[in-house]
C-alpha cells in the first residue's frame, strides 16, 4: 500500500495492475481499482463514473471509431480518484505484441487532480495526484496488454514486475531523456504533453485547465493526430 513516502505516481493502483484481467462478481466492476483493463461487456456500468466529481475525458469528435468504458479507481473512503475510456479495437491481454494480429486502439484515463489523500489503512496522508500520477496509469495500463512473443506465461509475472517499476521511475522522471514534449489539444486548446515510445505502444500524459490530469496510452493508432475533450454523455461509452 501506499505510504506518506510512496511516489505520487502510484495513485489508486498497484503493480499488480498489470495483470491479466480476472473475473470479478457482478457489479463490482465501478469499485475496482484496476484502469488498466476492461472488464466483460455485460458488467461495463457508468454507475462509478457518475459518482464522480470531475469531468471525464476521451477523443474528441475526430475520432469516429468505437468507444467503450473501462473501469474506475477509488480511493479508501471510496471516491472516484481515476478511471479509462477506451477507443477503437478492445485490445486483449495476448494481442498484437505476441500474435502479430493488428490491434488499433487509444485509452485515456483520467485523473482527479487531489491535493489530499488518505492511506488505504486511513492513519495517513499520500502526496497529491499530479502528471506523474497519470503517466504511472497509462504505463502500466499499456503493459497489460504487452506480452513479448517470445516469452512462455509462466515468466510473464516476472516480465511484469520489472516493467512495472520501470514504469513507474520514468513517470517520476518525465523532464527525464526517455520523454519528449507533444502538443495536442484539449477541449480545443493547444496543450503540452509528456510523450514516449515503445516497442508496446506509446504513453503521454499532461494536464488540462478543467483541474484533471490525463493520461494515454495505445497501439496501432497514431498519437500525433489525437485530440480530447470533455464527455458530454457516456452513452455514447455504452
């Protein structure tokens, strides 16, 4: 768990993130803290989404692809801290890396910007959610759906972790070489972002001037020519 010591980056998410997605009861899919992977269709809700205090973003109106919810990260009291939105092809945890099957797809996750957060034990404090919060998101949200052909499941675990932390140090460098600088807009203002490149897909993260943090990840699908914007009915999610 987190600490007071504990990385801005890691907010409402653990390594473990990573992992392939695991069935989870019904309508449970709004609590949990996993981003980085969707859950079936049938238990997709945008209950947890509309719990939250913040706007939710995804690709503007350019993109005219499909669109999916993902899921939600809460924090211990239980407040929307972040959550994913999903656009074009569902990737799947054995996808293109491994099969050589093209899979286009873009996921921003957004995330609430809190000056104040409370350790899951709640004795404690944890730094504030920051571009860095989002970066470590859209990183390990990546590497759920990277698996390296030439690896056997049974070392993918391992895989994992190390990559993992490896996220999680660049997205507490990212004035570090392993990032360059993107301009995209947001609600139709030009803004900076954080980019990277991959042989699993890119990451970008930045912030917007509605009080979020965003990040991105994806494969198959340019960012270059990505824009965002604000969700005005996650109906069109569903």
């Amino acid at each position: 768990m987190e600490t007071t010591s504990t990385s801005s980056s890691r907010v409402g998410a653990q390594p473990a993130e990573a992992t392939a997605p695991q069935p989870e009861p019904a309508g449970t899919a709004a609590e949990s803290p996993q981003s980085g992977a969707p859950v079936p269709a049938a238990r997709r809700t945008a209950e947890g989404y509309l719990r939250a205090d913040f706007p939710w973003y995804g690709l503007d109106g350019a993109f005219t692809g499909p669109r999916w919810l993902m899921q939600v990260g809460t924090g211990a009291d239980g407040t929307v801290e972040h959550g994913s939105t999903g656009h074009g092809d569902e990737p799947s945890v054995r996808g293109e890396i491994a099969t050589g099957e093209k899979e286009r797809f873009a996921v921003v996750i957004t995330v609430a910007s809190n000056p104040l957060r409370r350790s899951g034990d709640g004795t404690g404090v944890l730094e504030a959610t920051s571009v860095s919060s989002a970066a470590w998101l859209a990183g390990s949200g990546l590497l759920a759906y990277s698996w390296p052909p030439q690896m056997d499941h049974t070392l993918r675990d391992d895989w994992l972790d190390q990559q993992t932390e490896a996220a999680w140090e660049l997205a507490d460098d990212l004035d570090g070489p392993d990032w360059s600088t993107l301009s995209l807009p947001v609600d139709g203002v030009p803004t900076p972002f954080h980019y990277r490149e991959s042989e699993f897909g890119w990451v970008l993260a930045g912030s917007t001037g509605s009080g979020v943090h965003l990040g991105a990840y994806g494969r198959g699908m340019s960012a270059y020519g990505l824009g965002f914007s604000a969700i005005a009915d996650l109906g069109t999610y569903e």
